[in-house]
C-alpha cells in the first residue's frame, strides 16, 4: 500500500516504493497496489508490475484538528479497507502514513509488515527547523502526533527498518524488525581521472537540499576560488538559491540531463553533502559512493548507514572548510574505487534485499 504514487521515481519515498515493487515483481510476487493520488496522476508504467488500484487522498484542515497525524488520518477509505478484505494476500504498509487500518481486527489476523521509511517524528522534526511559521507549527504538531501515533506499529506483524539506527529505535514497539535497504535504482560509475571541482548535487526545489546548498556555500566561501571551482547542480533551484549562487559567484546547473548530471558526478574531484534530517539513506550519498571523487559529509548524513568508511565526517563549518581543504590533494585509487562498488553490490540489490519479504512470508505459511 503506496502513501503517494511512486511514480516517476523522482524522490526517496517514491524510489524506494518503486523499485521495491518491480524487484518482487520479478522474484514472482502477484501484486495488488493500493496508491493514494492526490496530483500525480495514474501512471500506466505501474501497470507493468502490479495490479494498481487508485484512492483519493481526503485533506480537510478538521483533519489538521484531530488527535492522529494528518499524514494518517488523510490517507483512509472505507473503499481501500473493503478491497483489503476481499482476500488473505500479506500487506505491505509503506510508511505509517498508511496505517489507519492497522487497527482493524480482521487486519490484524493477516500478515502485515510496515515499512518504516524513517523515525517520522524525528523527520518532522527536521522539517520544522527550515520552515516558515505555519508550516513550523505544523511540523511540530505533526512531530508530536506521530511520535504519539507510532506505538500502532506493535500490530503489525513484522517491520522493515531502512537501516540499523531506526532498527534499535524501533523494536521498542514490534520486536520482529528486520533491516531492509533502501530499494533503488542501478548506480552505474567507473574508475575515471576526476577534474578539479568540488559539487552538491539534489533536488534544488526541496526546501532541505535548498537548505544544505546554502549551508555549503555559507561554510565553503572563503576557500572556493576559480582552480577549484563549487558546482551546485540539480533540478529546479529556487530564487533564493539562485540570488546567492550569483552574489557568491558559484556556478549553479540548472536541470541538468541525467547524462549531464551523471557526468559531473563520475568527474568531480570532492562531493560536498550536508543534511541536517539524519533520515533514510539518501540516494545521491549512494551516487557519489560509486564515482572516483572523495566525499565529504557532515555527521547526520552517514548516520546509522554503514557508509561513513566511504566518507571524510565532519562535525561542524570549521570541520568542514578544513577538511575540503585537505581533499583537494586527495585522489581515489582503484583499489579504494573497487571497495565501494562491491559494497554497493552486495548490500543494494534489490531482488536480494526483497527476497527477504519472500523468506519471511514462506516462513508465516510453513508455521
């Protein structure tokens, strides 16, 4: 059961829903795909990999009033629950955006797993620290509700955490929680002679990688200089990030092409990412992990991945000014290169993480 439409597979919720779907699609899975829409429209690739029925998301601002988050409460329907009852399939809740009926007593006689995208009172705790007065108010209502709502998560039957730091938080609740990757996309990269250019790269029109931009550039400025140049590249930056690239003189790539955008990934010499949400695995870390450039992070960003090894961490601005400093004479060897790939391989394949929800479901049916 889908919390958005998961396709185009254009941010992390819906990368991780998507290519989870198409990798248990392959290991043989018959799937029904329950989707809240609410402005991204029927998409008919869905249709290559399950059987994709269609429920309108209800936002109402009495919602907004009510005791359970409004990411819950918006996502019901008396239509969704019949269709859940039809038969005795396993569900799969994506998110606890989905779990209003969980709660449900014929549910809870089924198989039900909940996969935990992120602690979500923490995330919307992140949120609220870069937003404007009513959107931060309403971060930290719905922080507080969720960090209420989550103990819904002891009826289930099993949890998929997404890494190991949500694993130990979460078993509070659910005592049968398995650790299942972040389901993505192949990553393609090779060992290649880098250029000298530092680059952050992400979805610029999303309010945290607006923030982490800025943040980069406000730590960065007083060491960039034209022989090594900061790129800052991504999809719709907004005005804000635009005035300041141009006052600071940063070259900002507006909507680069996939190849384009692959390119200066595989080229650049150091990747300079910042968070200040420690929330999920974030794709483009995984990107910069199969180039041949160092990377530069600071703590929340690798927190609870397994893939700090890969990284320079750095704690603060000082840190991190200090530390690109020192990266600029850093080069990559093959051997190093070949390390990151084969962790890669081993520990983000789909259809191998996925068999996991296999191995799980063969087991209930066995009992």
């Amino acid at each position: 059961m889908s919390l958005d439409v998961p396709f185009p597979a254009d941010y992390g919720g819906a990368i991780d829903i998507f290519y989870r779907i198409k990798a248990l699609h392959k290991l043989g899975f018959d799937i029904t795909l329950h989707v809240f829409e609410y402005g991204r429209g029927k998409q008919q690739e869905l249709d290559k990999f399950a059987k994709v029925i269609y429920y309108s998301r209800k936002r109402s601002v009495f919602q907004l009033l009510g005791s359970r988050p409004f990411v819950v409460s918006s996502r019901r329907s008396k239509a969704l629950l019949a269709n859940l009852l039809q038969d005795n399939s396993p569900i799969i809740f994506e998110g606890l955006h989905t779990t209003w009926y969980l709660e449900n007593e014929e549910i809870q006689q089924r198989l039900t797993f909940v996969r935990a995208h992120n602690v979500e009172h923490e995330y919307y705790n992140g949120l609220k620290k870069n937003a404007l007065f009513l959107k931060r108010f309403y971060f930290y209502q719905e922080a507080k509700k969720l960090k209420r709502y989550q103990t819904i998560l002891a009826k289930c039957k099993h949890v998929l955490a997404i890494k190991l730091e949500d694993a130990e938080y979460l078993k509070k609740f659910n005592s049968s929680i398995y650790i299942l990757p972040a389901s993505i996309p192949d990553i393609i990269g090779e060992f290649i002679p880098v250029k000298r250019y530092s680059l952050f790269h992400g979805n610029l029109s999303v309010k945290e990688n607006e923030s982490a931009a800025i943040w980069i550039i406000s730590a960065l400025k007083s060491v960039i200089d034209p022989t090594f140049p900061l790129v800052i590249a991504g999809k719709n930056p907004t005005k804000k990030l635009q005035e300041i690239c141009r006052k600071e003189k940063i070259e900002l790539l507006a909507n680069p092409s996939e190849i384009v955008l692959h390119k200066l990934i595989q080229e650049a010499q150091i990747h300079v990412l910042y968070t200040s949400i420690p929330a999920g695995v974030k794709l483009k870390l995984l990107a910069c992990i199969m180039s041949s450039g160092q990377i530069l992070v600071n703590d929340k960003m690798v927190l609870g991945s397994t893939l700090e090894k890969f990284c320079t961490i750095a704690k603060d601005a000082k840190e991190f000014k200090i530390d690109y400093i020192g990266l600029q004479n850093g080069v990559l060897t093959r051997e190093e290169f070949a390390q990151r790939a084969q962790f890669i391989q081993a520990n983000f394949n789909n259809e191998q993480n996925c068999s996991l929800i296999q191995k799980i479901i063969s087991h209930e049916i066995s009992l």
